[in-house]
C-alpha cells in the first residue's frame, strides 16, 4: 500500500511519540517575523536556553512595517511597531539567526520571502508563528502556523508536538477559463467544504488544474488551505518545483541532482490511500467574490448573494437575492502572502493598462517583497500601476491585517485580495472585505464596483 506525502513527511520528521499520542517532530525550517516571535525569544532568556539550531531559522519584518517610503525610516513613528521591529533585529542578532531586514534588500512578507531565498524546500517541516504558513506547502513540504509558546519549543528543541491528521486528497479537474485564477479555486473549495470542513484533515491538491499551476498559483492555492480549516496544504512536488528552486540562494548548490531524486521521493506514491477525496470540476468556475464574514461565504462574480439573514447580512448590509456585481467599493488592495508576487502584479497590470482607478476608489498596490517590487520595476510593471491613479508602495502585510499604518475607514467596502474577509479585518471595526483575485480587484477598482473581470477580456 502507497503513502501520501503527509504520511511519508510524518515518518521521517518524527523523534518520538508521546503518552498523548502526539507526535514528536523534527521541524526542518522555521520562519520568524516580529509579531510572534518577541515573547519566544523572552521565554528563552528566562530559561538561560540557546537556540539549539539558530541555521535553521530565518526572520523577516512584515506584519508592522509601513508601505510608504516617508513612513519607513527608522525609528519609526509608531514607538510600539518600532519596538517590535528593533527587538526581532536585537533577537536575531544575539542568537545567530538569518535576517532579511529592509536594508538587505531582501525584506519582505515571510511567506514569500522563504520560498523566493530558497530556504523553503520540498519533504521539509516547516513552523512559523503566522497562520498562513501553509503557503509553503505549495513546495511538497508539511508546513504549520503555531502560537508563540510553540515558537519558543522550536528555537528551543527544533521540534514540536503534534497530533496526527487525516488526508484529503481534493482532485480540480477541467481546465481554467481567463480570468478565473489560482484565487478563485481557493474559494471554490472553501465554499464547497466550508472553512470547518478541513479541521483534523491535510489537505493534497492534485489534478490537472494544480499540474498546470505555475508555483506561485500553487501558494495561493495552499495559502487559503487554513481558511478552510485545514492544518497544513500541499501539493506534490514536480519538475515546476524543482525548476522555480534552481539558482535560488539557499537552495542546493552541489548535489542538485541528489536533492531532486529526494523531492521526487516524497511524493505521494500513485497507490496512496485517502481518507477522503473531493472532486471540482473547474471548467464550471467563474471569478469568485467574497459577500460575508468568512472566506466560505461567497459566490461567483455571476450569481447573486444567497438568501438568508443573520450576522453577516447585517454586518454588512447586504441583502439576500442581491447580485454581487455592482456592489460599490471605497478600497481597492492588491497585495499580501496570498496574492502579492509578481504574477500576480501581472495579472494586475494587465487590466490597469490603459485604464484609470474610479475617482471614487483608493487603490494600493504592495508588493510582497522588496526583491519583487525590483522585478516589477524592471519589467515596467509600476508605470502601470501610477498612470492608472493607483499608489505603488514598499514590501509589506499592508492592508491583509492593518497592524500597520494601512487601514480602512468607517464603513469603508474594501476590495481585496488578500486572506480574510473577518470583522474588522482590515483595521476598522465596521469595515467591510470582498475577497477576489488580483485581477479582479484591478476590475473593480477601475469600474469603482464589483465586477465580472472576464468581460473586459472580450
């Protein structure tokens, strides 16, 4: 009998069992950035502890640090962002660890930051004190989000306690019209399986939809693996895998061909087992479009808003039957772990080209890494973006979360394409989220509504 990928990372990665049943894992990787990792490091000091292996950490600042060059000098004016950034440069400094600051040119959002340096790899363990750690599953890796406790048992011990999971193999089968992207597949599992409908389960992508992905598609897709409810997402590494990480800094440089003939490895064998399968047939898939308070209440750009009443109609004042094309917006956000690399600038520019943002509508466009800022630049892609009325800013989380300067207003309607559409979300307490693709927030911020992207292809 085959093994899936879960099983055969479970294997490898595991030190020991304990009486709970959880198992004692080896975490290959951890990622650090400066909003969970300030209490772990305090813990350590504590405790007298060293970080046991301080190579296998990397750290990144993105969470707090502002998108607009006036406001990124140092100190910064929040004295509590700037706290926060001073003691993860001090922490990494004191243990050893790999920080890619703004001044390395090599800041930017964890989740793209790590597979970008090269340091994410497939068949790996993978922790980060951030829930959208999943991303990095893209890469045939176990990759978890954990709480600053276990942050600290990482640095620690290098490993981490953990129960076993289920395997849901989720096969996307047909082919994708343009203007459907990676983002509006996510959605569309999560609306057919709900954001419980993962808890206890891995989630594998496979089909021929997922083959066809480039791998930034592939983040994407595993990026929203956690809003469905899943511990961890993957997909199955392939020559894609392999060719994104050739060349990378901190992937194999000698024995690449030894490295490659291991990934292939850990893939999941053709007679692996599931403990459920789900089908989606993405030829029936038209862009998606978020109408509520979870990622799981949304409807294709076509449809109309479900009938119904309750917290998230009143929250934001929608009504049931009501299409969700032509639903105005205030905000339009193109950024974050989910959607901030460069194809997904492209995808962007592509709409922006030639047009203009609404008079009515601010529209922010964050790259998800000072490395990819440079390569939209050099491609021309910023040009676009600020003849069209929209503002080009530095690498960071941005408007995802807004622990930083970018918030929404009031009751401002937000069109995003980032993770999370939760209350509050975006920085004000009455704020509203759309979740959508990139291109379809660039739709929408032209047209200063909710629109069908597909129809200016035509």
């Amino acid at each position: 009998m085959g093994k899936t990928l879960y099983q055969k990372n479970l294997e490898k990665h595991t030190v020991g069992k304990l009486p709970s049943g959880q198992y004692q894992l080896f975490i290959g990787l951890h990622l650090l950035h400066e909003v969970t990792s300030p209490q772990a490091f305090s813990m350590l000091r504590e405790d007298g502890l060293p970080v046991l292996y301080p190579n296998r950490s990397f750290a990144t600042v993105d969470h707090i640090i502002p998108t607009t060059t006036s406001e990124r000098s140092r100190p910064l004016k929040d004295p509590v962002a700037e706290e926060m950034f001073a003691r993860l440069e001090q922490n990494c400094k004191d243990f050893s660890i790999r920080f890619f600051g703004p001044e390395t040119e090599e800041q930017g959002v964890i989740h793209i930051v790590g597979p970008e340096q090269g340091v994410t790899q497939p068949g790996m363990t993978i922790a980060c004190g951030d829930s959208h750690t999943a991303t990095h599953g893209a890469f045939g890796s176990i990759a978890f989000g954990i709480g600053s406790s276990q942050v600290a048992d990482v640095l620690a011990t290098q490993t981490l306690a953990m129960g076993p999971l289920k395997v849901r193999r989720i096969k996307f089968t047909g082919s994708l019209k343009k203007g459907v992207f990676p983002k509006d597949v996510a959605l569309a599992y999560i609306n057919k399986l709900g954001v419980n409908g993962g808890v206890g389960y891995a989630y594998e992508f496979t089909g021929p939809v997922v083959e066809a992905m480039d791998m930034e598609g592939r983040m994407t897709l595993c990026n929203l693996a956690i809003e469905g409810g899943a511990r961890v997402g993957y997909c199955n590494p392939d020559q894609k895998t392999f060719d994104f990480l050739k060349g990378k800094p901190y992937a194999p440089k000698e024995g690449w061909d030894k490295a490659v003939e291991y990934w292939k490895s850990v893939a999941s064998d053709s007679d692996a087992v599931y403990d459920d399968e789900v089908e989606i047939d993405c030829n029936k898939l038209a862009p998606f479009v978020t109408w509520g308070i979870t990622p799981e209440q949304s409807v294709m750009v076509n449809e109309n808003i479900p009938q119904g009443t309750g917290e998230a109609y009143d929250y934001m004042n929608f009504k049931g039957g009501m299409p969700i094309a032509g639903v105005p917006i205030d905000i339009a956000f193109i950024g974050s772990c989910t959607n901030g690399r460069l194809g997904d600038l492209k995808d962007a520019a592509e709409i922006f080209k030639g047009q203009k943002v609404s008079p009515k509508v601010r529209c922010w466009i964050v790259p998800g890494s000072q490395k990819i800022k440079k390569e939209a630049e050099a491609l021309g892609l910023d040009k676009i973006f600020i003849e069209a009325g929209a503002e080009w800013r530095e690498a960071g989380c941005s408007l995802c979360l807004a622990m930083n300067p970018d918030k929404l207003q009031g009751r401002q309607i937000s069109a995003s394409s980032s993770n999370r559409n939760f209350k509050g979300r975006q920085g004000s307490p009455t704020g509203r989220t759309l979740l959508m693709s990139p291109a379809m927030v660039a739709a929408a911020a032209i047209k200063g509504c909710v629109v069908d992207v597909t129809s200016l292809f035509s």
